[in-house]
C-alpha cells in the first residue's frame, strides 16, 4: 500500500485544528479531489501513526488524556538494557546494564555501560560519558524515556536542568516503553546472537563483561550503514553523515518514501519544537462531573451531574 501525501497532509492539518476526521469524512474528502482509495487503506494509513489509535468511530484520536512527544534532531530516546546473565557480581567493573541512547531523526546509536549498581551516581556517570562522546552537529535538547524510576527521581531531574535538557515521559500506551530505543535493543539483541552463534557454533547466553566488544562493534556498523527509509529505500546518508548543512535533503529523501514518518516523527526544523496535546482544546464545550461532595470530614454525599450548566473552554495548560 502506496501512503499518499495528500491524505497525510489534510489529516495533519485537521488534527493540528482539533478535528477528528472519520473514515467516511477521510473517504470522502479523497472523493472530492479525485483520489481513489477504499476505507481500508485509509484505516491502515492513519493506525500505522505511533501515537495516535484507530477503532470503529473516530479514525484519528488521541489514545489518553496527554501525549507529549519531542521529534526534532537532538531529541534522544533512552532505555536500560540487560543482559541475560542473573549471576550477583558485586564488582566495581562488572556491567549491571547498558544505557542505549539513540537520536529520534538523524537515527545515531549510542550505548554507554553502567557498572557496579544502578544507582544515581553511576547513571551520572554514563550520562557524562554520553555527552562527551555525542557529536556536537546536534547537541543533546530533549530526553524521550518511560517511566524509569531512576530517570524521574529528584536527582537525575536536577541534572538535567543543570544540563539544559528537557526530559518527557511519553504517556498514553507507550509509558511502560520507550519507542526507538527498545527497537534498536531488539535489533541489537538479534545481531549480536548471531555473531556468537556463527562464531561459537552455539547458543550464549548474552553476558555484557564478556560481549562488550562485539555490541560497540556492531553499533559502529550501523552508525555507518545508510539510513533505512521504508521497503527497499536507503538514504544516501548514515547517521554519522548527516549534518545540519545535509539534513534538509535527508527530510527530503524522507518525505518521498515515507510521508507518515515525515510528517508525523520526523518533523521539519520550523517543527522542532516541543509539541504537547491535551485532552480538550480551547472551543470545545463540557459539562463539570463532580462523583461526591463532603459535607462533613466521616460524611461524603456522592452526586452525579451536579452541574447541568455547559462551560466553554478558554484556556488549555500543558
């Protein structure tokens, strides 16, 4: 199935209005201008948006109440990687994780080992380490992750205000996963078990002391293979290639293949922003609900509907 621009660019436009088009509005807006596509490409167009949920009502619709999200060259996605080994090492050298960073747009991969414990300190650590060794065409802005406990503490937060870096726990159904990064350990993972089964001749278990090497080997590999775009499209450029002089014709590349993606994940610099959706836009119209009223400190009546009045809204904080 062929993605038409055209279509990306009109659900684009109605959801940045806060529209939610239907399939048969979609349907018949490709009517209007001479597009034949049936409703099920349509639905297959719009579910294949990460953020975003397709069912039998509403095609285009934001799955929980907020979604903040961060696409734009410097916007990292990071996740803790584990290896397969439970053996207790309590080594000041042993690798208890490995911290995978990887940029949203440019695709630039990045892992940094964290040894002893998980504590505060030895995640500072790696996170120094990270920006010592992260390229400076597209400094370090923005901080994608799921709700790591170690990420959210008062600690870490205070880093990364000292650091100018705004760190965003992605909601909705992704708060428990972190998007790119969990995909590139997927990837990683795979790759790297069958370099140890071709040169072992047989399975291993993935151990972090022992197959340090191989992973970094692997990450420069791709750091210098050229970027995937879609089915059969390579860009001309790798991660380590691209630039701010050369990012324009990379988007360019992108928008051809795969408009969702450009449209959508990659956004294009006069995008590069901070985008943060909630639940109700000003206009839309509500009714307060209120579940129970407390009329003494033991006694709560419990009302429903206590306000008939329709309310406007003026104002949205994000």
């Amino acid at each position: 199935m062929a993605v038409n621009e055209k279509v990306v660019l009109y659900v684009k436009n109605a959801w940045e209005k806060g529209t939610s088009p239907t399939v048969h509005e979609v349907k018949l807006w490709c009517k209007n201008n001479g597009l034949t596509i049936s409703i099920r490409d349509i639905r297959k167009t719009l579910n294949s948006l990460g953020f975003y949920l397709t069912n039998s009502f509403k095609v285009f619709r934001p799955k929980l109440q907020r979604q903040t999200i961060a696409f734009a060259p410097g916007s990292i996605s990071v996740d803790f990687w584990f290896d397969e080994v439970t053996t207790i090492n309590r080594s000041p050298a042993h690798i208890v994780c490995c911290l995978v960073v990887v940029d949203i747009v440019t695709k630039l991969l990045h892992v940094e080992p964290i040894r002893a414990s998980r504590r505060l300190s030895n995640v500072v650590k790696a996170f120094d380490r990270l920006l010592q060794n992260w390229p400076s065409s597209f400094p370090i802005f923005a901080l994608n992750s799921d709700r790591e406990s170690v990420l959210c503490g008062k600690g870490m937060q205070a880093w990364f205000r000292a650091k100018n870096i705004k760190h965003y726990v992605l909601s909705g159904a992704s708060a428990s996963k972190a998007f790119y990064s969990e995909t590139y350990i997927r990837l990683l993972r795979m790759h790297v078990h069958r370099i140890l089964r071709f040169t072992l001749k047989r399975e291993v278990r993935l151990n972090f002391d022992k197959h340090l090497k191989i992973i970094k080997a692997q990450i420069q590999y791709m750091n210098r293979a050229k970027i995937p775009l879609g089915p059969d499209h390579c860009s001309k450029y790798s991660p380590l290639e691209i630039t701010p002089l050369n990012l324009g014709i990379y988007l360019e590349e992108l928008r051809k293949v795969n408009p969702l993606k450009y449209y959508f994940s990659a956004m294009t610099m006069s995008h590069s922003s901070i985008l943060n959706m909630a639940k109700f836009r000003i206009g839309d119209r509500v009714r307060c609900l209120l579940k129970s009223i407390g009329l003494t400190d033991k006694i709560k009546l419990s009302v429903r509907n206590v306000s008939l009045d329709i309310f406007e809204i003026l104002q949205v904080r994000t």
